[in-house]
C-alpha cells in the first residue's frame, strides 16, 4: 500500500498552516491517563503536554470530572487554541468507578450527536463503553468509542468482555447508520488473542506491533493492550497509525513517567480525507504503515537546523518566525526537518508562514 512511504511531514502540512483549515489532517489517539484526580502528585501539565499532540483524544480512568477540568485548562493554556471535553458518568461495578470522556480541538473536530452510554441489558462489561459521533474540519463523519475492559483475576474475564464487544460494535452500527464505527482504548488483551475472532470479523486493529503499557525498566515496553479498531471492508481515510512513547519526549524514565503522568502510552491514528483511500481487510496483514513517535530527532545541535520547538507550547518555529528567537533556551528543542518535529508530537506555529 503506498501510503506507507507518504512523509510525515506532507501529511501534515495543510494542519499547521492556517488555524481553522478548510482542509486538515486530524491526528486521533485513545490513551489511558492513569487514575485522573485521584493522585494529587499528578504532573498535569505533562499530561496536557500529551493530550495536546492530538486532534481529539479518547480518554479512560477519568476518576474526577474537576480533575478532567483542569486538564482541559492546561491544553487550552499550553495550545493557545480552544478545547472541548465531554464525559460519561461514573462507570463501574462496586466501589470502582470511572468516568470515560473525550477531549477534542475546536478548530479540528465537531461534536455532531451521541454521548451514549452503552445499555448493556446483559450486564456484560463492568465498564459499559461510551461513544461519540464527530466530524472533522474536513468533513469526515464517524463514530469512535471508548472503553476500558477488565482486568479481572483471569484471562478468561478478559476474554468474555471482548466477545461481547461484537454485540456493542452491532449496536453501534444500528445507532449511527452510514457512520464508520471505531472502538478505541485499554482492552487489556493483545490483538492477537483469539477472543478477538468475532469482533475481527468486521474490523482491523491498527496497532499490530510494540507495546503500550510501560514497565517499571526505562525504555521498556511489556504490553500491547491498547489500540484503535477500526472498521474493515468499506473506504477509509487512515494514512497511518502509531504509539506514542511519551517518556522519551518528556525526557522522563518510565518510572518517573508511571509515577506522575501515565503506565500506558497513546495510540494514535491519522486520518487524511485527500490521500488515496484505504480499505481494511481482516485477514490479510495490509494495513496502514505504522509509526512510533519517539524523541529520537530531538538533540540536534543548533548548527545542523534551523527549525526549533517549545518544550512547553510543544509548537516549533522555522526561522523567519515571529516566535522564533523569543524562546528561552532551556525550552527549545532543536530538529534537522519539520516532518522530525511533527513525529516528536509538535505543531507549526500558527503565525508562520
């Protein structure tokens, strides 16, 4: 598939240019905060550095909705742009209790209808889902979900959470006819597991390779239970999809990564209503070229570039930008090209040109 070996930074291009693109790529991920609201040592503006990187993020254990409040202030304040957030209520069985939200830029996404809970009569989550339909500044209409499965004391609870999310996808379909249907978040199985039989027979993981959930040895990875499913069999505007390595960007171990921010990292996937449509097929290994963003390109010395990113803001500059010489040192990041700065997570600023 020749998508694979479209750069980055062309992908991306029309996104960072104007601030409310008529045309514009749109950068989705689904991502497991980690007890939002309950650890009061949470680094917030680390996590809003994450959540920022991102179009529209689909978010799960959202423990307080002041907590999921902040977090929306902490975007708006690192972007510049304005924010949406929408969650569910407190989801779960007992005492635990989530809530699932997604949050989403202005200028990017539009809510269009849903915020459904699911209405699981055969009590088969623990956590029932919640969705959303949206569409994006291009026009692409569609439906994601979150959801966060159980854990539990054994493979096989996991298991059963999984087969019933076939039933969920169906309903999905019936809610939001002629919408494509995603169901992101933690399942807290690998793609691979058989359980996914039934589910896969409608749609694709796009997440196949790496792992999400960070161990407690810095720069390793144990699990790959996060991931986008995403519809088979009809067109689709995916380009590409990937794991987002946070720590690395945020020059933080994982240890200190697990403490303050999260123990999963992001799973993101980019949508591009101009390339070349693709279309998903359960039982072939075609699928979009998978990325991992990483903080590889971030130590290039100034003498090799002339492009320079904002920790804080996490925008870059090229030269000849009004912002371009007004950062403090100890916030610049240096990059050899623009499509390095945009796979670390950064976005043009909006006053270059």
């Amino acid at each position: 598939m020749h998508m694979r070996n479209l750069p980055f930074a062309a992908l991306m291009a029309s996104l960072m240019l104007t601030a409310v693109p008529a045309k514009a790529e749109t950068l989705i991920a689904s991502w497991n905060v980690k007890h939002l609201g309950w650890n009061t040592d949470k680094d917030m503006t680390s996590v809003a550095r994450v959540a920022s990187a991102f179009d529209l993020i689909a978010l799960q254990e959202i423990m307080t909705t002041e907590a999921l409040a902040e977090l929306e202030y902490q975007v708006e304040a690192l972007s510049g742009e304005d924010w949406e957030v929408m969650a569910s209520e407190a989801i779960g069985r007992g005492s635990y209790r989530e809530h699932y939200a997604f949050l989403w830029r202005s200028s990017a996404v539009e809510w269009i209808d849903g915020a459904v809970v699911y209405l699981d009569d055969r009590d088969a989550f623990s956590r029932e889902p919640f969705s959303m339909r949206f569409e994006t500044a291009d026009n692409y209409r569609f439906v994601i979900a979150t959801a966060h499965l159980i854990y539990g004391d054994s493979v096989e609870q996991r298991e059963r959470e999984v087969v019933a999310l076939d039933s969920y996808h169906a309903w999905l379909e019936e809610s939001f006819p002629g919408s494509p249907v995603y169901i992101a978040g933690d399942f807290n199985l690998p793609p691979d597991n058989a359980a996914w039989e039934v589910l896969g027979s409608d749609t694709v993981p796009l997440i196949t390779q790496g792992a999400t959930t960070l161990s407690p040895v810095n720069g390793r990875f144990a699990n790959l239970y996060d991931n986008i499913w995403a519809p088979a069999g009809i067109e689709l505007p995916v380009v590409t999809s990937g794991i987002f390595n946070f720590p690395a960007e945020l020059g933080m171990t994982h240890e200190q990564a697990r403490d303050s921010v999260s123990d999963h990292a992001p799973v993101w996937m980019l949508l591009d209503q101009d390339a070349d449509p693709v279309i998903l097929d359960p039982h072939s290994d075609t699928k979009p070229g998978q990325r991992t963003i990483d903080d590889s390109f971030l130590d290039e010395p100034a003498d090799k570039t002339d492009i320079r990113g904002n920790r804080n803001s996490m925008i870059y500059h090229v030269e000849g930008c009004p912002g371009y010489n007004k950062m403090a040192e100890g916030n610049i990041v240096y990059f050899s090209t623009q499509e390095m700065a945009m796979t670390a997570g950064y976005r043009m600023a909006r006053n270059c040109s």
